[in-house]
C-alpha cells in the first residue's frame, strides 16, 4: 500500500503541468489545501521529510515561508520561459532584436506571457532607463513605495501600468472594492491612461478590460477580465453612479471630482493596494492639496505609494503629505533635464508683432499647409464606403503644430485668427466641455487638423505620436512649465523643435530658463555646427524685418474678413494684463541681466533694434547668411559714425558763444580720452608684475607673494606629485554664500512667488525660522478684513473648515454632501455593498450574459365592438383560441413529469431549468437581512398590541 500511494504520488507530481500551476498559482481564493498540495508538487520528498522530523501534519511558519519562496521563484522561471517563447512566435526566431530577451528586458522582468505578449503587439520592445529599473522594484515583494523622476516621454506611464496589471493578475475580483487608484491632474491624461490599461490587459485569455457601465457582450470570457473606472469632471454624476456600482478594479481620477463622489456616496477605499500620483508636482500645485489630503486619509495604511514626476525637487518636501512609507528614489535624467534630440530657438518679439510672427514661423519655417488635410479627405472617403473608422490611430503629420497661450482668451482669439487665414485648427483649454476637449484632440491626432492651441492643460502627459514642433506663443512663468511644454516633442529618441516667442517683459524668464538649463545665450553659431548648435545652447534671435512688415499687414487685412478679430483682441488684451499680474516673478539677477541686455540690444539681437537675422532662418543658404554679415558690418560703422560738427557749429564757423563752447567741450573728452589707454596700460602692466618703481613711490621694486600666500587668499589650487591641492579648504565641507545647485531647486520648486501671500511669505526676515515655531505660525487666526472674520493660515478654511474647489470654482466644504447618490439610488433601485462583500447581482447578471429587468406584464386586449361588420366573425375565432389554449394548459401540466421539463421530465425544483449564472443567489446581503428584521419587529410589534374593543364583563 505503501509503495502504491508512493507511485501514485509521484505520478502527480509528474503529470502537473505548468497550465495547471498557473491557473492556481493566478486564482485569487486559492484554498490553504491547494496551496500544500502545490508546494508538495514542486518541492516533494523534501517536504515530506519535514513533515516527518517535525512529527506533526503541519509544516512551521518558516517553512511555509520558504515554500511561498520556492513557489513564487518557479512562476517567476516559469514566465520568463513562457515569455521567451511568446516572443519567438509573435516575432520569429530570426527577427528579433539584441537585448529582447535576455537581461535588462521585459522577459527577464517574469511578467506574465499574456502580458508581455500585449507588450510586444503594441511595440514596447525594450524597457526604458525608468521602467528597467520602476518595474522590478515594484513587483518585489513586500511592496515597496517608490519615487520615480525622468524627463518628459521617458516612458514613466508605462513604469507604473504593468506591475499594477501583473499584481492584479489581469482578473476581475468579485468581492466589492476597487484595488488600485491613479490620480492625474488632466482630463486628456486620464483619458489616455485609461486606453494604455485596457489595451495591455486585452491580453489576458480572449477577453478585453472592458469599462465598468458599458453595455454587456456576448462573450462570457470578457467579464472575466479586468474593469476600468474612469471617474473626471465634466461628465454626468449619474453615470459615475452607475460605474461605481458595478465594482471596478481599478479607478483612473482627477482629485476633485473623486473627493465629491466619495463624499456623495459615502465610499469606502479600504480595499485600495495601489495608488498611483503621476504628474506628483502638477497635482500639488494645482491647488489640490486638500483633496488629496481627504482621500489619502480613506485609505489603508497598507498601500502601495507612487509619485512619478518629471520634475521632483531634492527634498521632497512638496509630497511629505502623500504619507510615503521608506521609500525607494529612481532618479534619472537630473542633468539633461531635457531631451538631447530638442533644438530650441528663440526669438526677440514685440507684443504687438506676435501675430505676425507666428504666420511667418508657420509659412516660412514650419510650412504648415493652409486648408484641409489628405487625411481628413480619406476618413470621409472611408466613412461614405462604410468602412468606419481605422482600427488603429492615424499618426500625425511633420507639420502638425502644438500652440501654447497663456489663457483660454489667447486660445480662442488665436483660433478664429488662424481659422480666418484658411488654417486647420483645433483647440483644448480648461474650461472646454469634456466631450468638445475629445472631439478637439482626436481630430488632431487622427491628422484632420495641422494645429492644435491649448494653455497648460495640455503640458503634461500627454502624447501624441512624431509631433515635432511646439510653440511657446507666451514665454512660460518657470523652467518647470518650460521642460513640461517641449517635452510634448523630442520623445522616444524622436527628433523635435520648439520655437518660442520672447518679449522684452518675458526676458527674465529667459534668464532663468539659462540658469535652470546650464546653457549659454548666443545670438550667433558656426556654419559647420548644423542643427546640433540649437540644443546645445540658447539662440536668440529676430525675423526678418522687411517679411515680418507684410505679414503684419496680412493681419490688418484679417480684420477685415472676419469682424470679431477686433473684440477678441481686445477680450486677450485684457485677459493678459490679468495673467501678467498673476503669474510669477523671475529672480532679481535676472532682472537686472533683462535690463542690461535690453541696453546693448543689438548686441544680443532683441526686437527694435538693428540686430541679425535669426540663424535658424539662414539654415542652408549660404548667400544670404554672407549678405547678412555684410549687413551686420554695414550697420556697425553706420554706428560708430560720429561727425565732425554738431548742430551747434555748422555754418557758425566759430564765431558764436554756442560753436566757441562745443570747441573747449571736444578739447576736453579728447584728454580724457588720451588718459584712458595710459591707466589701461599702467594698470595691465602692475598685474603682470613688471618690476617698474610705483609713481612717486620709493624706487625700489615691490615685493612678490610667493604661491603659499595666494592660495590661502585666493583659493588657487595647484597640483603637486600625484595631484594633491595646496589649499587647507576642504570644497566638501566648505558653506558658500551661494547654495549649490540653487538655480536648478527654484526651477523644480512649486512655489514660485505665483501668490501675494507667498511673495509676502518669502520676504519674511525671521531669525527664529524653525520648523515647530513656522508650523504654528501658519496655524494662527488672523483677521480677514474682506471676508469680516477670523481666518486660518492663508485663508483656505476657516474655523479649521476644510474647502475645497468645485468645477465651477464654487468653494465648499469637503464633507458637503447634496443628496444625489440617495436620490439616484431610489430611483435606480440599486444596493451599494460594503467592501468584501459580494457585488451585486445586477452588475454580475450584466457582465455575464443576463437581463437586469423582465417584463411579464400581460395587457388585456381591448373589447369587441358589437356595432362592427365583423363582430361575430372575431368572437367566433376568440372562442375557438380561448378553447385551445385552456386544453393545451392542461396537456402541458400533464407531461410535465420529468426532470428539465423537456421531452417528459420534469423541470428542476431549485433551478426551475436556469443555468447557474442565471440563478439568483440564495444569500442575502446586508439590507436584505435588514429589511426582513424590520419586518418581523413590525409583526411583532403589531400582535403585541392591546385590543381596541373593552372585553365583556
């Protein structure tokens, strides 16, 4: 018996499959007694010798942990191995590329096949610097917080979407909760992510991550897989509801309009494992910093933090509220800040002139055609023939133009000027209908229109496929925004320009844009540099004037086709001398850097004065560059011309008080002049040392310092032997006036001076500036004499009242709560469970084939009329019907005796012939239970009750 059970045993062990070991290891309600019989299969005598040492039937905590090691090992091999052979069948043996499989690729990560094969049909071959080094830190195990920092289009959404889809295991969880949280500051954004998610977890069996709420499919293998919530404003609370209700997995937010529907619903987070912020500094700085308070304090302490930025100042003092627990910091591209494949250039404007310049850039530079596209033109050629839509987006044209403004006045005065001169435009701004806002961007990514003009909203995040020029058309207020802008372009080693307009205003911004960048300001460049000059430095430079004239005129003939130019001129003006007042300040260096460049103007070629031609415009045209030159010469002496009379001496000849004046005037600055070059030159020979006696000074030569006396003054280190310094100051330990690396912290700080009461803040002078004594000083009630009361801090709340923003800019507080959800909830009929619990029926019946609602009402046929020509002929016929059925009622009850009800048998007594995802679940739920309590007290309560009549005596 013994050996029989051995040999038994053994061929188990022999015949599990991995097929088998991979749909228990994925099940999320594995039992305890599988989970022994599967370590048993993959250790086996091994475990059957601790069994017998310990001498009990159960193994110790420490061996269990260590077949919980084993065992996630085996499936870690297990999906490397079938990971490599997903990619030789999607790929071919011979066509794949070096660094696909092997170390450093997503194989060797031990995703899942199903995933990686959904990895490789949408093109991610290789994992980028941020994924290579996110993703397996991520699946680690226990989790870990993580930081992650990298420039723009680095791949940072990626980093977070496929451990989220691997931990989940690509399946949907029946209890009610969602699991994962990813907040986002944009609607676009969100949007985007939501596609990214469901395209990579449409590769778990057949079926596709579908969206909670959407209507149910045929395929019963498609509700098996993941559900996506999406939860932004400018959308129905209604549907939100309803999505809500259908338990999905994983929830893509903006904080606002996630905090009203908790509040609204009373929802409960405790079941979050993964929380996601990405675009962390936008998120904060964007005011939501109540929100995101109230909807961390929702959720168990037992998450899983992400903050993903692609710019993260030092400290990270700005997310200390994000309540990170040991974080692990992934920090990349801190030094290029941008991508090296970026060429910038930019160019010296004046406000009034803007207009004119961006027809030049787009005709003369750029060379945006004017009208519709080819594209467009196809899609309607398509849709007529039926076709439909493209399976897969159309990617966008060289030309496709992204316009940056300041406001949603700038966007909409740009877009009927660009429209009035037979421009495709599309446009994108805040306060956009979410639908308009799709419609606009996939016209624009689908190529229907060349040019897309959008504020801030769109800056982060956001990708759209080989676009390759950005204009700044209002020279950003900080580097951060300035890094967020072009990184809409240059992504994914891709080549990309970005053009921006630079008033004499904006030209401190420039400066800290310098500082903030590490690069030099040249106006300039050689011949044989080419392109590479252009991000490598800061080129500043003018159009040209003579062109710049007619396009100027161009707009002035604008005005007269279309007669709203004008009022949206003036609607933009207005708008602006706002935006001026609210934006930021530059640093006091870089004022005074913008003033004394603004004074020699031509040298660093700025608008209104007689500078060169921007080099970009002479790119491949030798002769014109030549002819530039002669122009520059030609204007430098024009410019050193000084005559040999002035106004006052010409016809005089002399002879008047004023020429006799200007004479003695002339003889003076010429001595002064001759004295110049002498102090020049006796000042350059003293500190070249010559050994000359000193004027009226002794005659004897003057002593030298020797090298040990200018290295402790000056801090000259010189090498000596194997390159030891001769000065004592150790640089490590030495504390300069000026911190190092300051320029870089205020160009990723969030906090620049944009508010009075931050200015007010920062021009403090506090000598007991600790952070206990700031703390309450921020705590403190001050007077607010606008509002006529105490207020707390910078005035957010009052009486310790935490508001927050609607989408209308109404300030509530954020427990507000309008009654909505219970309203709808009447009215749908629909029971929220709590977390765990099952979900219920109605999205389960949805998602698995079934009807949610049933009509068996039957309607009476109205009466005969007796006055009709055919009444005895119709009651002749309804006799005869009603004598059928009532015979064939009772044929049917008699053949009825079997089991099903089919061919004789009975129909089931349970079931009554459902199938069993039909059934309706015999537990019940907590309101149930409830409501059949309420009931039985009320009956109770009713036979106890005295009788109304006074009993006989």
């Amino acid at each position: 018996m013994v050996k029989a059970a051995a040999l038994k045993r053994k061929r188990s062990t022999d015949d599990l499959d991995v097929s088998d070991l991979e749909s228990v290891s994925s099940r999320p309600d594995v039992e305890p007694d599988g989970e022994i019989d599967i370590a048993s299969a993959l250790v086996g005598s091994k475990r059957q010798k601790t069994a017998i040492d310990d001498g009990v039937g159960q193994v110790d905590e420490d061996d269990d942990e260590h077949l919980q090691d084993i065992i996630r090992e085996s499936i870690a091999k297990r999906d490397k191995k079938g990971g490599t052979e997903v990619l030789k069948q999607v790929k071919g043996k011979n066509k794949m590329v070096k660094g696909e499989v092997g170390g450093g690729s997503f194989q060797s990560m031990g995703l899942y096949p199903w995933l990686l094969r959904s990895l490789t049909l949408q093109g991610y071959r290789t994992p980028t610097p941020i994924q290579r080094l996110a993703i397996p830190s991520l699946l680690t195990s226990p989790p870990r917080d993580l930081v992650g920092m990298a420039r723009t289009g680095s791949g940072k959404s990626l980093a977070y979407m496929v451990p989220l889809i691997q931990r989940l295991g690509g399946r949907h969880s029946t209890a009610f909760g969602a699991r994962a949280l990813i907040l986002l500051p944009a609607r676009e954004l969100a949007l985007q992510i939501l596609k990214v998610g469901k395209e990579l977890a449409r590769g778990w069996h057949a079926g596709e991550g579908d969206h909670a709420g959407e209507k149910s499919t045929e395929d019963s293998k498609k509700s098996q897989g993941l559900r996506w919530g999406l939860v932004v404003g400018g959308e129905g609370m209604d549907e939100q509801f309803e999505m809500i209700t259908n338990n999905p997995d994983i929830i893509i937010a903006t904080p606002g309009r996630l905090l009203h529907l908790i509040v609204e619903m009373n929802l409960d987070l405790k079941s979050v494992q993964y929380v996601v912020f990405d675009e962390a500094d936008r998120l904060f700085e964007m005011g939501f910093e109540t929100a995101l308070t109230e909807i961390l304090g929702r959720l168990p302490a037992s998450r899983q933090t992400l903050l993903f930025s692609a710019t993260l100042p030092k400290s990270l003092v700005e997310f200390a509220k994000a309540g990170l627990q040991n974080p692990k910091l992934v920090r990349l591209d801190a030094e290029t800040k941008i991508s090296t494949e970026l060429r910038m250039a930019f160019f010296s404007v004046k406000q009034a002139e803007k207009d004119a310049s961006l027809f030049f850039l787009l005709r003369n530079i750029i060379g945006v055609p004017l009208g519709r596209s080819k594209e467009e033109e196809k899609d309607e050629a398509s849709d007529k023939k039926g076709k439909g839509k493209s399976k897969f987006d159309r990617v966008t044209a060289p030309h496709q133009t992204l316009i940056f403004a300041a406001t949603k006045h700038h966007v909409e005065y740009l877009t009927q000027l660009l429209r009035t001169a037979d421009y495709s435009v599309s446009q994108i701004y805040g306060s956009l209908d979410q639908s308009a806002r799709t419609q606009q961007m996939e016209e624009f990514r689908r190529g229907h229109t060349n040019i897309l003009v959008v504020t801030d909203v769109a800056a982060r995040g956001i990708d759209i496929p080989v676009l390759e020029n950005v204009v700044n058309y209002d020279f950003p207020q900080g580097a951060r925004v300035f890094v967020h802008r072009v990184g809409r372009t240059a992504r994914a080693g891709r080549t990309g320009w970005a053009w921006s307009f630079v008033t004499n205003t904006e030209l401190p911004y420039l400066l800290d844009l310098q500082l903030f960048l590490a690069r030099p300001v040249k106006t300039d460049i050689p011949t044989t540099s080419g392109d590479d000059a252009y991000a490598e430095s800061l080129i500043l430079g003018t159009f040209e004037r003579t062109r710049l004239d007619e396009e100027v005129e161009f707009v002035r003939s604008l005005d007269e086709e279309n007669h709203n130019l004008p009022a949206l001129r003036e609607v933009m003006r207005k708008g602006h001398s706002m935006y001026e007042r609210s934006k930021g300040k530059a640093s006091q260096a870089s004022y005074k850097r913008a003033k004394d460049m603004i004074k020699e103007g031509a040298k660093w070629g700025l608008a209104g004065s007689e500078a060169g031609v921007h080099p970009v415009l002479l790119r491949g045209k030798e002769a014109d560059r030549q002819e530039d030159v002669a122009r520059k010469a030609l204007l430098q002496k024009v410019n050193a011309f000084r005559p040999a009379e002035t106004v006052f001496e010409i016809g005089s000849r002399g002879k008047t008080a004023s020429a006799q004046l200007m004479k003695d005037r002339r003889k003076a600055l010429d001595k002064a002049i001759s004295r110049t070059p002498v102090a020049t030159t006796s000042a350059a020979a003293q500190a070249d040392g010559d050994d000359e006696p000193e004027a009226g000074g002794s005659g004897e030569p003057v002593a030298m310092a020797d090298e040990e006396e200018i290295a402790a003054v000056f801090d000259v280190s010189s090498k000596k032997g194997k390159g030891k310094a001769t000065s004592f100051r150790d640089e490590e330990f030495y504390m300069s006036y000026h911190q190092a690396g300051a320029d870089t912290e205020k160009g990723y700080s969030l906090r620049d001076g944009a508010s009075f009461v931050e200015q007010a803040r920062n021009a403090t002078f506090d000598l007991t500036n600790d952070e206990v004594l700031a703390a309450q000083k921020r705590a403190q009630l001050t007077w607010d004499k606008k509002k006529k009361k105490y207020v707390k801090g910078a005035g957010e709340g009052a009486d310790n009242v935490k508001l927050v923003k609607t989408e209308s800019g109404v300030r509530l507080p954020a427990t507000y709560r309008s009654g909505r959800f219970d309203e709808w909830k009447a009215k749908s009929k629909v029971y929220l469970p709590r977390v765990g619990e099952a979900e219920p029926e109605t999205a389960r019946s949805k998602h698995f084939g079934g009807t949610k609602f049933k009509h068996n009402k039957i309607v009476a046929a109205k009466p005969l009329d007796k006055l009709s020509k055919d009444f005895e002929r119709k009651s002749r016929q309804l006799s005869k019907k009603g004598a059928a059925a009532a015979g064939g009622d009772a044929g049917s009850q008699s053949r009825k005796s079997g089991p099903g009800g089919k061919k004789g048998f009975a129909a089931s007594k349970r079931h009554g012939g459902k199938s069993a995802g039909r059934v309706k679940s015999e537990l019940k739920n907590v309101a149930q239970i409830r409501k059949d309590r309420k009931l039985s007290e009320q009956k109770k309560a009713k036979n106890a009750r005295a009788p109304r009549r006074k009993g006989r005596r």
